[in-house]
C-alpha cells in the first residue's frame, strides 16, 4: 500500500476518534447538576422528535396531512421506545413494521 493511502486512514481514524475520546476522558472527572444531565437525556429525545414528527404529519404534495403508512409503523415503535428505551430494537422493529405495511 503506498504511504500516502495509509497516512490518510490513520488521519482519518485519529479525526474520527478524538472527538468522540475526548469529551468522555475529560468530562468523566465532573460532576453536572441534575438540570444539565436531564437536559443531555432529553436532547436526542428532541432531536428524533424533530426528525420523524415532519415525516409523519406533512406530505410533500398535498401539506399538512398524516401519513397512514409511516404512523402505523411509529405507533409500535414510539412505545417499545418508551418502555424499552432501546435505539436498536426501535430501529429495528421500524425497518420491519414499515416493511411488512409495504406489502399490505
């Protein structure tokens, strides 16, 4: 493999990696109020919500409209994700739900 190739995988891997290392290494020592920790558990809360609330409630021929297909798939997956609070498996049961309505 030439050099050049291997020194921009190894750059890329130090880019991709400090980042993510960092703020866990030096953020581990401190202790955040309770407002601040709830606020970092209800962000990707906020951020799905902003994602998949558009999809489900606006269609882009007719505007505001609700998208049977896509509500019937979010409705099982919305509550595994509050019961089970696992990414995974909603994703996971999403991909499926949503499949199998495709061939309904």
């Amino acid at each position: 493999m030439r050099q050049e190739i291997v020194l921009t995988i190894v750059g890329m891997a130090i880019v991709t990696f400090l980042p993510r290392f960092l703020p866990m290494g030096l953020m581990n020592r401190w202790a955040f109020p309770e407002k601040v920790k709830w606020a970092l558990e209800v962000i990707p809360v906020a951020v799905l919500s902003a994602i998949v609330f558009p999809l489900l409630f606006f269609d882009k021929k007719e505007g505001l409209g609700i998208q049977p297909q896509l509500l019937l798939a979010a409705i099982p997956v919305f509550l595994l994700a509050w019961k089970r609070r696992s990414i995974w498996g909603s994703v996971v049961l999403g991909m499926v739900v949503y499949w199998i309505l495709g061939f309904v």
